[in-house]
C-alpha cells in the first residue's frame, strides 16, 4: 500500500488494484461510515453580504490611510494653511490699535492723523486706532494730555471717569486716581461724565476730586502750564499736588505729619526738583528731607 | 485592467474567498467571532496593499493574514459543528439506528477536537468546504503532499478514536 493511501482513497486517486486491497482490509467499514458523515458536517452561519457591507463600512472609516495622496496637492494644502495664517495674522496686526506712553518724569509729544497734536504729561498713555482714524476720532486716555484738536469730525477723548467731546479745539485732559479736569483753552468741548453733560466754552474748566464735582479757577493762559515745564496749582488737596511732584521727578514722596487735604495753590518746575521741593514746602509750611529718590514732608515744628 | 484596486474585482474576491477565510480560522480556533475579525482584518489588509497584489495571488496573501493574525495568540477552543439536517429516508429509521447515528456523531466531534489543529483543518476543509489537496497545500503554504500527510493521519486517529482503538 502506498504512503498516504487514506488521503488517497478519499480523493479517489488509489489504482484499482489497491481500492481492491483497501476493500479487503477489516477498518474499510469504518472509513466509509467516517466518509458519509463527515460529509453531512456544516461550518457555522456566515453572512457574505453582511460581512461585506461590514468592511465597506470599515474602509470608508480608514480611506485616508488607501489613498495616497498626491505629494503637491499635500503641499498645496500646506501652503494654503500658511496663507490663510499670514492673512489672518496681517489683518489682526492691522487692525490693533496704536498705542503710546509715557514713563514717569517723561513727556511726549504725538501728531495724529489729521495733524491733530496731543502732548502727553509723565506716567500717562494714548491708545487710538490708525487705520480707523478718518471715520472715527477716538483716543482712549490713562492720566494727563493736552490736545490741540483739527478742525474735522468729533473728536472724543475716552477716559474711565468721563469722556470729552470736540469739534475742533485746544483742551486738556487729566485723569488720575480720583482727580479728573478738563480744561478747556478754545473753542467749546463737552464733558461726560456720570452721564451728566457739560458744556465747557474756552476759558473753563470741569474737576472732578473724589467723585465731587469742585469749583474752579480759569485757567490763565493759553496752554496748560506743564506744557511749559511747571505745575500749576489752585486750590487743589495738597494729596494730588505730591502725586504730580512724583510723577514728574519719578520720585518717592512720604509725608509725616502732613495733613494732606489742605488746600495748595502754587506752581513748581517740572526741571528743577530743590526749586519744586521749595515752591511746595515753603507755603504749606512743611519741611523735607531728600535721600537717593525719597523725599520726606513732615511738619515744621512749632515754636 | 484586472486589478485588486477594482471595485468589481475586489468585491468578487470576497464573494469567493471571505466563508473560506471564517472556516478556515474556526476550524483551526473554534472561536466565531475570531474567524469573523479574521476576515475583516484580512480584506482591509488586502484593500490597503490593493495595488501590491495581483488578482491571483489575493487568496493566499488573505490565508497568510487570516493565519499570522492568530499565530500564538489565541488558545484554540472547542470546535462545535453541526450536521445536515437527516433526509426523508434517514428519519423512517428506527429509533436504535438514530441512536447509533447521535453517538456516531458525539464520538466524531471529540474525535475532531481531539486532533492537532491542522490535521483538524485540513480535513474540514476538505469534507465541509470541498478543498482539493492542492488548495489546502496553497493556503496554508506547504506542499501538497504534507497535506495529503495530514489527511492520512486525520483519518487514520479519527477512525481509531471513534472505533475505540
């Protein structure tokens, strides 16, 4: 009998003279039965369509991964995304606004647009939008700046505690920690405030101390004074007084002793510090001592 | 051109192949759901590489995959199959008959499981599915005569088991 003749016989390839031999051989019974019913075996259920419609599903899911894509058309999309950022970015940086300040004991001075000037005092800062400039005259401002306004459209001047209103005129704006006062030097400018308007014609002043609105003296000249190198003062708390004497010298001012509600009315320079520390001292009747960057106000003693 | 890429071509080779691909990992595993993620698998592997293989070369690039996917990894379970209904002539039959046939039957299932698994596969391949020797030999990647090897010795302990030699 030859090798595999089992196999063989299944498939029907054994030579008659073998089948013969085969038949003769007592297991042959047991192979016929273990032939019939091993035909009449059945696998489990399997659903062609349904395992297909199964990896349709799945290839859709994976169809990035099949399909390669043209290398330029990749770089095409890079290039896209990086057009698109830098517009994007140009046009965001376009549209920031400009935005200008001053350090302590520092001054500065800035022609809009429209040649209209704005002279910005120590410690302060302008923001205002370039590119909108000619439909929209809008200058946001922190601390003290006078304005010399072209004529043209309004021209408003933002601050946290009011806003300013002009046609075309020379005004100056402080706002400072509880202080705010418009003055007005030509033309006529509106003063909001709390909601509240006021009409300023050349020559006044608004002032605003603590939230109160404060009686004023005219101004008397044709500029703020510290356009000129001083500071001037009438009847303002000595407290705001201090506070310009810092700003301007960018110095450290402490009192001892010192009631600082007390009315100050004076001018000191702006340049000169032993000149500012005289022109305060003397009529309040304070003495000061300076070291490095201090100065200390303490009251003079009695006699 | 044919080209596994096709749609159509495609669509015909898992008409042809994908319940061979199932029984083949179930006769081998005894586990459904392993012979049905055997043959999503193994067409998503053969969808992917499309244009790598030729049409005539898919079926055994499917039973290479189908196999290395469960290589080592699962331990085989029990292989349950069932039988074709009886015909009309079998059920005239008298109750001990059908009774001998039901014994028959559990003694060949043990049988089955009882066997290395690819004498177990290469015999139901053969019985259930109707495989020639040559295909058996192309999809598990040996040669026709190992094959007709493990049909021999499948027999051989199938009707010594059953038998009770």
């Amino acid at each position: 009998m030859q090798e595999n003749y089992l196999a063989k016989w299944l498939s029907g390839a054994l030579s008659e003279a073998e089948l013969a031999e085969f038949k003769k051989s007592e297991a042959y019974a047991s192979y016929v039965k273990l032939k019939e019913v091993s035909e009449t075996l059945e696998a489990p259920e399997f659903d062609v369509d349904q395992a297909f419609e199964q990896l349709r599903a799945t290839r859709m899911e994976e169809a990035p991964k099949v399909i390669t894509l043209h290398p330029f058309k990749k770089f095409l999309r890079v290039a896209a995304a990086i057009a698109i950022l830098l517009t994007g970015s140009y046009f965001y940086v376009n549209s920031l606004d400009e935005s200008i300040s001053t350090q302590l004991a520092d001054r500065t001075e800035i022609t809009l647009p429209d040649n209209s000037e704005i002279i910005l005092n120590a410690d302060s800062k302008i923001t205002y939008s370039e590119k909108n400039w000619d439909t929209n005259r809008d200058v946001k401002l922190e601390g003290e700046a006078f304005f010399k306004v072209a004529k043209g459209q309004k021209f408003t001047v933002s601050t946290s505690q009011g806003t300013v209103t002009v046609l075309g005129t020379q005004f100056n704006v402080e706002n400072r920690d509880g202080f705010f006062e418009v003055t007005c030097y030509e033309g006529l400018v509106s003063v909001s405030h709390n909601g509240m308007e006021t009409k300023l014609p050349a020559g006044n002043s608004f002032m605003v101390i603590d939230g109160e609105i404060k009686e004023t003296g005219k101004p008397h000249n044709m500029e703020p004074s510290w356009v000129n190198d001083e500071s001037s003062f009438e009847r303002i708390p000595l407290e705001f007084v201090l506070s310009e004497l810092e700003r301007q010298f960018n110095i450290k001012v402490n009192t001892q002793n010192v009631d600082k509600n007390l009315l100050f009315t004076g001018t000191f320079s702006n340049t000169d510090l032993n000149m500012a520390l005289k022109s305060i001292s003397t009529p309040s009747r304070m003495n000061y001592k300076l070291e490095g960057d201090n100065v200390l106000f303490y009251a003079e003693k009695t006699p | 051109m044919n080209n596994v890429c096709e749609e159509q071509v495609f669509s015909s080779i898992f008409k042809a192949n994908s319940k061979t691909v199932f029984n083949y990992i179930y006769y081998k595993f005894g586990n459904e759901e392993k012979a049905h993620d055997a043959v999503q698998e193994a067409f998503v592997k053969l969808w992917e590489n499309c244009s790598k293989v030729v049409p005539e070369k898919a079926k055994s690039y499917l039973y290479t995959v189908a196999n290395n996917m469960y290589l080592n990894v699962i331990k085989a379970e029990k292989v349950r199959l069932k039988y074709a209904a009886p015909s009309l002539e079998h059920s005239t039959e008298s109750p001990e008959f059908l009774m001998e046939e039901q014994q028959y039957k559990e003694k060949l299932d043990n049988a089955l499981n009882d066997l290395p698994e690819n004498q177990r596969t290469t015999f139901l391949l053969n019985r259930i599915d109707g495989k020639k020797y040559a295909e058996i030999a192309e999809m598990e990647g040996v040669s026709v005569k190992a094959i007709e090897k493990r049909m021999h010795l499948a027999l051989k302990s199938l009707r010594e088991k059953i038998d009770g030699i």
